[in-house]
C-alpha cells in the first residue's frame, strides 16, 4: 500500500482545505511530521484513517456518527471532506468520505442533516480516466479491508506506528498483550470457537440434566409404584452413573414385582380353592340343619301328640260317658230344684268365691283362713324378687343395645360395600385430574420462559417509542449549544485580537527609566506607546475566554447526552427490534393470558392430590370400618349368649316369685287383695255349709240314680251330658289328633330324616362363618393380585420407558463428554493443558513468537547487537503462559523482562517490535507491501549516538522502497531530515506546508 495524495476540508483544525503531496515527501524515504502541541499532526493520520474506514482512532471518533470530526474553523457552507488517493494491490484507488453535516436548511428556519456520503474511483491506464466503483458505504469498507487485509486497530498498529502504545505493550502483563495482540490478529475466531465450546458444553450439560431429570423422575414413579421394593440412587441430574444406577434399580423393582405377582397368584389360587370347599361344606350344613330340624320338629309334635294322649283318652271316655248320662237326666232335672235353693243361700259365697284363684274356689272355710295367713306370709317374702325384676330390666336395655349395634354394623357394612364398588372410577377420575393439572404446570414454566423475553421486547420497544422523542430534542439542544459556542469563541478571539494589536500600550504601562525592556532589553524609553479608547485589558479577554469555555462545556455536556440518548436508542431497538409496539404489547398480552391461564390449571394440582389423597384415606377408613363391624359382631355373640343365661335365670326366679302376675309390685298387689278375699270368702263358706246339708239329701238322691246308671256320682252323671255343639266339637278333635298322629309317624319313618337325627347337631353359625371368611380372604388376594400385577405392568412400562431415554440419552452424553474435554482443553482448566494456555492465547502466542523474531533482525542494529527479544511460554505466578516477553541482554548474558528497560531502550526496543509487528500484520494480511508507515513521538528520549542508530534503521527501510513519516517534536529531527510536512496553527485554523520537496 502506498499513498500519494491527502486532500482534506473542514476536518479536524483544518478549517480551509488542505493537500498533501505523499508521493512527493515519500521521494526522500524519510520525512518528518512536525508542529506545535495541538496543531493538528494527529488530526493528518486520522485523515489518513478516516478515508480508509469512515472512522477514526479511539475517542475521537466521538458521537453523532461521525459529526464531531467536523472542523470549528470551518465557514457554515463548507462540507467536511476527505480524498485519499492510494495504491494497493496494484490498482490506484481514489476514496472520497464526507461526514453527516448538519447545514441550514435552504427553505425556511432551522437546520438539516445531511447524510454521510462515500465514492470509490480506480484510475484505468489504458483510458487515463477514473472510473466509478461504487457509493455504498458497506461495499466500500468491505473491498478496502479486502484488500489491505487489515481491520482499522490493525492499520492503526501497523501503518501509524504509536510508540506510546508499544511501550505500554513491552511494560503489560500477557493479559494486557493478549488484548492487543488479539485486537491485531484478529483471533476473534478462536475465542469464538471457545465461546461456541463453551455454550455447547453448557448446552449439552442442560440437555443432559434435562434427560436426567426426566430419568429420575420415571425413577420416583417407579419407586412410587414398587413402594418400599425400590430405593432409588442417591445421585443428582447430570452425575455420572445415574442412568445406569436408575435401570439396576428398575431391574431390581420388576424382579421384586414379578416374584410378588406370582405369590399373590398362588395366594389366590388358595382362596379359591377354600372358598369352594368352604361352600360345599355350607350346603353340607345347610342340608343336615333342615334335615335335623325336620325330625326335631317331628319329634316335638310326637311329644305334644304324647302329652295329648290322656286327654285324647278322655275325650273318647268323654264320649262314651255322655251316652251313658243321658240316662241319669231324669234325676238331675229333680236335683236341679233341690239346687236352686241351695244357690240362693249360696250366692254370697259364690260372689266371695268368684274373686278367689282357681286353686281356691272348692277350698272349705278352713283352707280359706289358712290360705289367707300364708298370703299374708308371702307378701313380705318378695324383697329379693324386686331386685331381681330390675336387674332383669336391665338386661333387657342391654340386649336392645347389642340388637341396635347390630344394626348400626350392618348399615356400617352395607354402605362401606356401596362406597367401595365405585372406588375404581372415583380413584381414575381424581388421578385424570392430578394429571392435567401437572400438565399445565409444565406448561406454564415453558410460557414463563418466553414470557420474560417478551416482556423486555415490549419494555424496550416503549423505551425505543420515548427516545426517538428524546433524540430529537436532545439534537436540537446540541445545535443551540453549538452555535452558542461557536459566538463565544469568535467573541473571545476578537477580544484576543484587539488586546494583541494594543499589548505595546499594556507592555509601556509598567516600563520605568533605567529598567530594561522586556521585548527590546533597552533601558531608555522616549517614546512609549499609550492606550487608546476601546483598549481590550487581560481582564476582558480572561472573562470572555471563561464565557467560551462554559459554553464550549455546555456543548460537550450536550453533546455527551446526545451520544448517550442515541446509544439508549440503538440499544433499545437491538433489543425492541422493528415490530411496532402494539404488536409487542399483544403478543406479551397473549403470552401472559396462556400463562394464567395455565397457572389457573395449575394451580388446582394440590387440591387434586389432596382429595385424592382424602378418597384413599377415606377407601383404607370405610375398609377398617368394615373389618371393624364384623369383628364385633362376632364378638357379641358370646355377650348375646351370656345375657340370654342370666334372663333366663331371673325370669324363671321372677315366674316362681310372681306366679301368674305380670310383675313382682302386682304379685304384692294381688296377694294383699287374695288376703282380703280369702278372709271374705272363709266367712260367706261357713254361711253356705247349712244350705248345703239341705242340697245333700237331694244329692243322694241323685247318687242312687247315677250309680244305677254307672256314675260314680251325680256330678259324674251331670257333667257327662253333652249338648249338640259340645258334641261336634269333641268328635272333631278326636278326628284331628288321629291325622296328626298319622303325619308324625310317617316323617319319623323317613330314611334320611332318621340318618340325619343320629349325627351330631349341625354347626350352621360356624360354616357361615367360615364361608364368609373365605370369601374375605378371596376378595382380599385377588385385590392384592391385580395390585401387584398393575404395580408390574406400570413398572414394566416406567422401565421400558427410562431404557428408551437411556439410549436417547447416550448420544447426547457421549456428546457432553467430549465437548466438555474439547472446551476445558480450549479454555485451558483442563489436566491435559500442562501450560494452562487457552486457544487464543497458543495463537497469539505464536504470532508474539514471529514478532519477536522479526523485531529482534532491527533491535540488534538499533543497539549494536546487545539486546534480543525473546517468546517466553512460562507461566507467571498461577497464572497463564504463553504470551511472556523477554529481553536477552548479550553484554551480560541474561534474559530478563522487558519492564527493565531504560526509557531510551524502550523506545528503540518497542520501535523495533513495530515494525516487527507490522512485517508480520502484513505476511498475516496476505502478504499487502506496506510502502508508507508513520511513526509517532519517542525520538526525544534516544541520545545521538542510539538516534543515529535508529535512524540508519528507518533509513534502511528505503531499500524496501518504503517512505517512513516520523511525527516528532525533536527540533533535532528537523536538522537530520530535510523532507518536512509542518502543520501551522492559526485563529482560523491550522494549514500544511510541505518543505524539502520537489
């Protein structure tokens, strides 16, 4: 690359336009960049720099996109304007750059801003004419960098050489290096390719958590399901040996499973086969208690039938007196007149009798008397017989007690039955929703995730709305302050001005006779010289120079927000992106409407497990309660047998105690009445005896006439007459004990009957019981049989499913594994990293080895041969190696660091690794010959000698037909070299003036 021509206008402190004629300074090799602090040396290179990249150096490319490079000097319808004319790659390029340039609008107030505009020329030998590339600033920068093959920092390193810099770089810490170098180099793609590493690995490492998470999670359900047959391993997501400490577990759990399925299968296979023993033995029983009662009963109406055997004998001797009796009614009809006289004087008797038990109504007046004493004895026994009564009572509540707990039991077991018959749907029902409610739970965490994103797009995009506003007012504020200061200035240098035409009058006030002039040095004053109206004092001028400066801060100030409003700007629509607000804040609005609404879902999970929780709770209390009931209703059996013994007791003693009444308090009752009536009916008996003596002899009478008839006596004779309905009645229950007594001994003449009456009493209860327990115990294990089947068919399906994401996770992992080792071996944390060295650190600290051997070929000129630069990859400290520089002094043999060097050393040193760095920029760049380089500052700390030395170096670059410009303030370098840019500063700006050319 070779430059040959600068035109620059309105840039920097050149307020007019300016050229520089490279070719024509370069003729000489060496030329020398000089002027005074703040002219504007600086403000050429960064022309230079501007024309090649649209920006320039550092801070000085400012805000505003470029504005701020505009010269103050310049006249309001001047434009900023740079023109580089160059060779490279062997074509001649002509690039032409103008800035954004805010002007006064042509129509109307106020200011515009016109765009920054870019034209790329290449000058055709064949037609001696330039032709237009192209006006594209984007096209531009990218066939300039192309074909230099350099970034700007790289140019700014390699071409404008900055001393400053390079000393720093000798002095810096590989940390420090690593940026500079980096910056050169442009190893952006290696620390890229360690970023990419690193978040593959983090990538990689969250997938693998993911999978490992889902892994476990198949593991809780599986442990959930095989209960305490599991335990699952105590390892995190992403530890190694999870996935295969998950699936021995599994294996473990469906062994356990398999073994439990095949226990519960033999289990109810045994039910099964009792339960239908157990129910034949119920038929058994069944058949043999009907059987048994059958002859029982048999054999009761056998014994009735034998108790009625007198009485049916009487009733035929009934019947057969009843036709003899008909012949003693003759004498009966004469009896009966003898009787009613004897019942006339009778009838008080027979009323006192008529009250008397039955036992007592023919007792004679002395039985009377004597059953009246014992009555009154009897009565005062019955103490015992009360308290008997009342336990009996007692016991009776007590048996209606145990009657009501039967019931309260059985309705207990009916309706735990009716509960537990829809148990299944109940439970599928409650277990569907724990399910959709932990469904919308993951999907509200995947909304949330993108909820947030949505937000800052929407929060930016509002912030983007309100500083496009505040851009605009910020511009507008920046223009006023702008041309406040532009005023003040030009106030302030006319003052200036006014008080340089009149400092002779100033300079007269303080001359006195005989005291040496401060400009002439003569000690006679004749004529000085006097102020005049409108003279400007250094008051004035200081006063009007601190009004400049304020306004010129104000304008910085204002200026600084500008930059920073536009930057809030440009940030908030990298995050905003194009998409207008409302269509933000819709799809912030939609995204939060799903995530409610998920999060409503959701949040129904806990009271999804509680109730599920609460039914199975319910389903193991309404079993215990069934279980309960038929244990106590076993139980009270044997207290229903005990208080049936103890009432049977007491009311056989309370029937000894009350006789025929209905309780022992009536018994007391009725005793004190038969007292009573027994006393009267003893008097009304002896009052009757005399009637009867005169009944007597009508009797005797009466006796002859039955004893005739076969009667032992008359009473016989009367009482065996019958009247027509009596007689019916007796021949029919004649009749009916015939057939009965027929029926009787046919059942007992029955084969199975009698069989069965010789077994043993059937044992009804007990087979009723047994059969029951068997079918409890059926329930049971087939119950138990379908839970350990479903517990292996889910811990079957749980473990096909963490074997399926096994394998889908191997890949990944094996994945994980060595982008893991690839990313710690490029960040340097890997064991297999002896030197700690990171990737882009191995490459600069390859490139840093060229440079040292391509700057040590000029530094051992530079000092006599005495010192060498040399590549050192120990580590510092604990920290990283590879990007150590050290300096190999030959005087004495040693290697030390470069920070040691004199300040003079460290010029020429960092001079020769410049140039050094800019041979191996350029070999890096694609081999582009850099025929211009520019030097900047540090001559001044060299002696004559090691200045000569130096000299002779950039001297030297010359056989390479290269130009060198030196930027120097040495007036030394003046004398030494005779081709001279020289930059003059001015009030109205600095101008170039070329010297020793042409």
């Amino acid at each position: 690359m070779r430059l040959h021509r600068l035109d620059i206008t309105a840039f920097g402190p050149f307020g007019a336009s300016q050229s520089v004629d490279f070719d024509d300074l370069s003729a000489a090799g060496l030329f020398l960049l000089h002027g005074p602090t703040g002219a504007g040396k600086t403000s050429v290179l960064d022309a230079v720099c501007y024309a090649l990249y649209g920006s320039v150096p550092g801070a000085r490319q400012g805000s505003g996109q470029g504005m701020t490079l505009r010269s103050d000097h310049a006249a309001p319808g001047t434009r900023t304007e740079v023109r580089l004319e160059l060779t490279v790659a062997g074509r001649r390029l002509e690039i032409t750059r103008q800035p954004p340039w805010e002007r006064l609008k042509l129509r109307g107030k106020g200011t515009t801003v016109d765009k920054a505009q870019t034209w790329l020329r290449e000058y055709d030998p064949a037609t001696r004419a330039w032709k237009n590339l192209s006006r594209s600033h984007q096209e531009i920068g990218e066939e300039i960098t192309q074909l230099l093959g350099m970034s700007r920092e790289q140019f700014c390193q390699v071409v404008l050489l900055p001393q400053g810099d390079f000393a720093r770089f000798l002095r810096a810490d590989a940390e420090a290096r690593g940026k500079l170098l980096g910056r050169l180099f442009d190893t952006r793609r290696f620390a890229e390719v360690e970023k990419r590493l690193a978040e593959r690995r983090r990538a990689t490492e969250a997938q693998v958590r993911e999978g490992d998470a889902a892994l476990l999670a198949d593991a809780h359900r599986m442990q959930q399901a095989a209960g305490d047959a599991m335990e699952l391993p105590e390892l995190a997501p992403g530890e190694p040996g999870l996935a295969e400490a998950v699936l021995e577990a599994a294996a473990v759990a469906r062994a356990t499973a398999r073994e439990l399925l095949t226990i519960a299968d033999r289990r109810l296979t045994a039910a099964e086969s009792a339960r239908a023993a157990t129910g034949r033995e119920l038929a058994d029983a069944r058949e043999l208690d009907r059987l048994q009662s059958r002859f029982a009963e048999a054999r009761e109406r056998a014994a009735r039938l034998a108790e009625r055997s007198d009485a049916h004998r009487a009733a035929l001797e009934r019947m057969e007196r009843a036709r003899k009796a008909e012949a003693v009614a003759p004498a009966l009809e004469l009896r009966d007149a003898a009787d009613s006289e004897h019942r006339r004087t009778a009838d008080a008797e027979a009323r006192a009798r008529a009250l008397l038990p039955q036992t007592l109504a023919d007792a004679g007046a002395a039985p009377l008397a004597a059953a009246a004493r014992r009555a009154a004895e009897e009565l005062g026994g019955l103490e015992s017989a009360r308290r008997a009564e009342r336990r009996l009572a007692a016991l009776v509540e007590e048996r209606a007690g145990l009657d009501r707990q039967e019931r309260a039991d059985e309705e207990v077991r009916q309706e735990a039955e009716t509960w537990l018959a829809d148990w299944e749907t109940v439970r599928t029902g409650l277990q569907s929703r724990v399910d959709s409610a932990q469904e919308a739970a993951t999907r509200a965490e995947q909304l949330a995730v993108q909820r947030d994103p949505a937000r800052r797009r929407l929060t930016a995009a509002r912030q983007r709305d309100r500083l496009t506003d505040d851009t605009e007012a910020a511009r507008q504020r920046a223009l006023a302050a702008a041309e406040d200061a532009v005023e003040a200035r030009a106030h302030w240098l006319d003052l200036k001005e006014q008080r340089l035409h009149g400092i002779a009058a100033e300079l007269a006030a303080n001359l006195t006779d005989g005291t040496p002039c401060a400009v002439c040095g003569a000690t006679q004053h004749p004529a000085p010289a006097r102020k005049t109206a409108g003279h400007v004092d250094r008051e004035a001028e200081e006063r009007a120079l601190t009004a400049y400066q304020t306004a010129d801060e104000l304008r910085a100030q204002v200026e600084r927000h500008l930059g920073a409003v536009r930057e809030a700007l440009a940030a908030a629509t990298a995050e905003a992106g194009d998409a207008p607000t409302a269509q933000l804040a819709e799809e912030a609005e939609e995204l939060e409407g799903a995530y409610t609404r998920a999060r409503a879902t959701a949040s129904g999970l806990h009271a999804a497990q509680e109730e599920l929780r609460r039914a199975e709770g319910e389903r193991e209390q309404r079993v215990a309660a069934q279980q309960q009931a038929a244990v106590r209703s076993a139980s009270r059996v044997a207290g229903r047998d005990r208080l049936e013994r103890e009432q049977a007791a007491l009311e056989e003693e309370l029937a000894r105690a009350r006789g025929n009444a209905e309780s022992v308090t009536a018994r007391a009752a009725q005793l004190e009445r038969r007292a009573a009536l027994l006393t009267d009916a003893a008097d009304t008996a002896r009052a009757a005896e005399d009637t009867a003596r005169r009944l007597k002899d009508a009797d005797a009478r009466l006796a002859d006439a039955a004893f005739r008839a076969g009667f032992d006596t008359p009473a016989d004779a009367a009482a065996a007459l019958l009247d027509d309905t009596a007689h019916r009645e007796l021949q029919r229950r004649l009749d009916a004990w015939q057939s009965e007594d027929a029926a009787v001994r046919a059942v007992l003449a029955e084969p199975d009957t009698a069989d069965a009456a010789r077994r043993p009493p059937a044992d009804l209860t007990a087979a009723e019981r047994a059969a029951a327990d068997a079918d409890r115990r059926l329930r049971e294990a087939s119950s138990a049989r379908d839970a350990a089947d479903r517990c292996r068919a889910e811990l079957d399906r749980l473990s096909a499913h963490a074997a399926t994401s096994v394998r889908r996770l191997a890949p990944l992992r094996e994945e994980h594994t060595r982008v893991a080792r690839l990313a710690s071996l490029a960040a340097g944390t890997s064991a297999d990293n002896e030197r700690r060295m990171r990737l882009e650190s191995y490459v600069l600290a390859a490139r840093l080895e060229q440079v040292a051997a391509a700057a040590t070929a000029r530094l051992l000129r530079m000092s006599s041969g005495r010192y060498t630069l040399v590549h050192s990859d120990d580590r510092s400290g604990r920290g990283r190696s590879g990007l150590g520089l050290h300096v190999v002094d030959a005087w004495t043999g040693r290697e030390r660091d470069t920070a040691t060097l004199s300040g003079g050393e460290t010029f020429f040193a960092s001079l020769a690794l410049a140039l050094g760095l800019a041979d191996v920029v350029t070999d890096e760049a694609g081999g582009v010959r850099l025929d211009t380089l520019f030097i900047d500052e540090g001559f001044g700390s060299l002696d004559d000698q090691t200045l000569d030395e130096v000299l002779d170096v950039l001297d030297a670059l010359r056989e390479r037909d290269r130009s060198v410009g030196i930027v120097s303030h040495v007036p030394d370098l003046r004398r030494r070299i005779h081709a001279q840019l020289e930059v003059v500063k001015g009030r109205s700006g600095s101008i170039l003036r070329q010297r020793g050319t042409g």
